[in-house]
C-alpha cells in the first residue's frame, strides 16, 4: 500500500488536506480478504499543534482534538487483490 498526500490551497489561511491511499499486490498470487475475519480500514488522526517535524502517531496515540477518523474500506462481500494489481 502507498499512501501520498498533499496540500491544495482553498481560501486565505485555509487548506485542503487530500490523502490517496493505493493498495497494492505485488505477490504473483491473488489475497482474498473476508469481512469476517479480516480488516481493511484507513485511519486519519490530526497531529496536535506544537509537535515538532517529523512528528509519528502510532495506532495507540490518541488525538483529543482535530481529525481522528476511521473509514472501513472493505465491501460487504469481501476484497481480492489481483496478482500484480495496483489501484
């Protein structure tokens, strides 16, 4: 999966921050993900002000403020990732 991101400019001091997230399956063979026993899911959290450069939230860091969004990728009938295949 690569994740890229960037900044488009909206109205004075605001911006929109745009995420695009592409799974990928560079195996030769294809991964089938059931909703019963598998997760797809992105996760978004607002780094809090102050921090410095650089700055990593882990799965555990909570975020009092700000973004902190969860979005379930997977279909109800489940995923399959092709062999080779890039979204």
């Amino acid at each position: 999966m690569s994740v890229t991101t960037e900044v488009i400019p909206y109205h004075d001091d605001l911006a929109l921050s745009v995420v695009h997230v592409h799974p990928a399956n560079p195996r030769n063979i294809a991964i089938d993900l059931d909703p019963k026993h598998d997760v797809y899911r992105v996760t978004i959290k607002q780094i809090p002000g102050g921090k410095p450069v650089g700055t990593v939230l882990g799965p555990a860091d909570k975020v009092s403020t700000g973004i902190n969004k969860t979005i379930q990728m997977m279909p109800p009938d489940g995923y399959t990732f092709l062999p080779g295949g890039f979204l």
